[in-house]
C-alpha cells in the first residue's frame, strides 16, 4: 500500500533505532504501517522496515541484523521454526512453543519470543469477550508454526482440550507429542482430516479455528465442510487478506460468531512492540492503521 496521507511519516536521523521483519514473501505484512503509526504517535524516533530474506541466507541475515544493531525484527513465513538455530537464547514461551515471531537485540544477544499465541488469545477476549475456562475445547485445523503458538496458549489459558487435524497426520502427530511434553495432563486428540471426523469434533468443540493457508488465495476452498457449526461456535481464521475467507463466510452464515486474523496480526505487534521499547503498544492507533 502507497503512504497514506493519515498516515504519520517518521523523520530518520541518525539517532534513528530500527526494528523490522524478516520473511519471504513479506511485500503483503502489514506490520510496518501498524509500528510505524505507533512509533510516530508516541514521538518515537524509531523506525519498522521490511527484509525480503530468502531462506538460503537466513543465518547471513540474522547475523547481519545483530551488526547492525538493529533493535529486534519480527519473523514471519517461512523463518519461524529455522530462525531458532542463529538466535543466542529463547523465551520459556518460545521454547515451548518451538517457533518464534519476534526477536530482541539485547546488546549483540538476540533473544527469541513468541507472540503469536498471546496475540490470539487477546484477540479471542477483544473480539467476542470469551471465557477459556469454560471452553470445552478447540478444533484445530493445521499443525504448522502458527498451530503450534495457537494451541500452546489455549491450553495455557485454560481450555478443556484440543481436536487437530491436517492434511498430514503425522505433522498432526508431533504436534500434539510436543504439547504434551509442556501439557502433561490436556485432552488432546488427533483427528482423521475428514468430514466424518470434522463432524464429530465440531459437535464437540466451542471454538474452531483455521491455522493453515487455505482461503488466502482466490478460488481456495474452505478447510472445513461446515455441516454442524452452529450459532454457539466461535470460527476463527487466522487469515486476515481476505479479511473474509470462504470458512468464515460459511459460518456466518449458520450465525456463528466469525473472527479473522486482523486481531491476532495487532495483538502480536503490540506485544512485539513492549518487548522492544519497554512501552505499552498504543493499540487504538494500530488498530485504525490496519482497519
Ligand atoms: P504457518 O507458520 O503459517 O503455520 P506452516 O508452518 O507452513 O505455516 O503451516 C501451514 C499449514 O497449512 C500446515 O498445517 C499445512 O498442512 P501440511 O502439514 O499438510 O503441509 C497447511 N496447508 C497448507 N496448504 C494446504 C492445503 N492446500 N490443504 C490443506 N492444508 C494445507
């Protein structure tokens, strides 16, 4: 997207600290406009940029980053999980949940964080003002990066268990053997990725949320054959271009309550943001920039 008029310019300095994002492709991230909105409404002399990183060049990258001194950046596709071999330390969170979306600089240390799940969370509790604790449980439909920080926090949170498939099991699998190891006690099934099996964990679950890529392109599907989503599901896609992808449209249309990534895209980069400067995130801002 152009500049925008109402969007706020920061002037670079040389006393100017930079931040930015690391991630191939990330033309799409709309990561620089939320940050830099928010850096230019607090009179922060700081700047948000994009790094096209391509994935044979990541360790070079990451290195390049700490020389440069830059702050920290963000990690996006396809960098989460690979990222973790060049950082220094992991947050227990980031550890946890083996993927990280935010790096600190901490003067040559870089330390990784993972936010995305925090992000969800908030975003679950702004939007529809839901109560983990008394959530049977959550289909999961996808077991990359992003399932991984999504499932951690829900059951961190409180909530009764988890179903998850994906068109391949056995990444379904490690999934939920790697939560377990941090989750002991947490009901946590794989399911066969089939309508028979969505069905009966649809009828189990309160919430359902896509984590996969399904819906993003023109002409996709939805992940999910929606037969049995009811007014009492919350359906969240944690895809947010189209901001209304054919899973959610499907279940609107039962009148369950809908949600989208645009949520969870804020509520991580304001996290991101308070690691970074100490500050909290103004959130009004960044939300208007992405709306
Ligand atoms: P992210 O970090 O965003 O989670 P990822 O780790 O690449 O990205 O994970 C993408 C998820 O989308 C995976 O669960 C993937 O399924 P596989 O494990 O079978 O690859 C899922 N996915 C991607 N394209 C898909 C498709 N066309 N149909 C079904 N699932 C798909």
């Amino acid at each position: 997207m152009p500049n925008s008029p109402d969007i706020p310019c920061i002037p670079i300095s040389g006393a100017t600290t930079l931040v930015g994002i690391i991630g191939h492709p990330v033309a799409h991230s709309r990561s620089p406009q939320m940050h830099n909105a928010a850096f230019a409404h607090l009179g922060m002399n700081w700047a948000y940029v994009p790094f096209l990183v391509d994935p044979a060049n990541l360790e070079s990258a990451v290195n390049g980053l700490r020389d440069l001194n830059v702050r920290g950046f963000n990690v996006t596709i396809p960098h989460k999980q690979a990222v973790i071999a060049f950082l220094d330390e992991l947050s227990p969170g980031a550890q946890a949940i083996g993927a990280v979306n935010t790096v600190v600089n901490d003067n040559g240390r870089l330390i990784g964080h993972n936010t995305d799940g925090i992000g969800f969370v908030r975003s679950l509790h702004d939007a529809r003002r839901w109560n983990p604790k008394r959530s049977p449980g959550a289909l999961i439909l996808g077991a990359g990066g992003s399932a991984r920080a999504v499932c951690d926090e829900l059951l961190r949170v409180g909530v009764g268990g988890l179903r998850i498939a994906n068109r391949t099991t056995q990444k379904a699998e490690e999934l939920a053997a790697h939560l377990l190891v941090n989750h002991p006690h947490a009901d946590i099934k794989v399911i066969d990725h089939t309508p028979l099996f969505h069905r009966a964990a649809i009828n189990w679950a309160e919430l359902i949320i896509n984590t996969t890529s399904v819906g993003m392109k023109e002409g996709d599907p939805s992940p999910l054959d929606t037969n049995g989503v009811s007014p009492g599901h919350i359906v969240a896609d944690l895809i947010y271009t189209p901001p209304e992808t054919p899973l959610l449209k499907a279940c609107k249309a039962t009148n369950a309550r809908t949600i989208n990534g645009l949520g969870m895209l804020l509520y991580q980069g304001a996290e991101a943001f308070t690691l970074w400067t100490g500050k909290d995130a103004p959130v009004d801002v960044m939300k208007g920039v992405l709306a």
